[in-house]
C-alpha cells in the first residue's frame, strides 16, 4: 500500500471518529458527565489552547460545542490537505 492511501485510510477513520465524539458527546442524551471528553481529546491541541487561554465561555454551552467542533474540523482539514497534498517521490529516470 502506498503511503498516500494511507494517509487517506487515517484521515477518513479520523473524520469519522470526530463525527461519531462528537454525536456522543453532544447529541445523544447520555447520564455520563464524562462523555464530552471524546469531542475534547479529537479537538487536541486545540482544545486544550483555548482552555489555556481561556478561551471557552462559561454562560453558554452552545459557544463551547461550537469551538470544539472548528477544533475538530481544523483536525480533520489538516490531515487531509496533508493526505492529498503529499508529494510523491521523484522516480529516477534510466
């Protein structure tokens, strides 16, 4: 298998990773109050910068689901401009 197939297989098995955290997370009705940590760990480093900034608000959840998901998507567009982007190596001409 060709390393860009493989970038492309990873960058699809995360999109729909986030997809699914972020279903879980935020749209199924779960008891745990844990749930929402899927969403955050996929939103990774981002999440984790805007909670060191403070950059999430405290009055309104929906801002906070918002962030995360640009997070999220902000992951997911970099592994696949990364994927599709990636140069592939010059043959050598004989």
């Amino acid at each position: 298998m060709k390393l860009r197939s493989i970038l492309r297989v990873l960058a699809g098995m995360y999109t729909l990773a986030g997809i699914g955290a972020l279903i879980i997370g935020f749209v199924l009705p779960w008891d745990d109050p844990l749930a929402a940590v899927y969403p955050l760990l996929l939103g990774a480093p981002w999440t984790f910068l805007l909670s060191a900034v403070d950059g999430y608000a405290e009055e309104s959840p929906v801002i906070n689901i918002i962030l995360i998901t640009g997070a999220i998507t902000l992951n997911a567009a970099l592994l696949w401009w990364w994927a599709l982007t990636r140069r592939r190596p010059a043959e050598d001409p004989k």
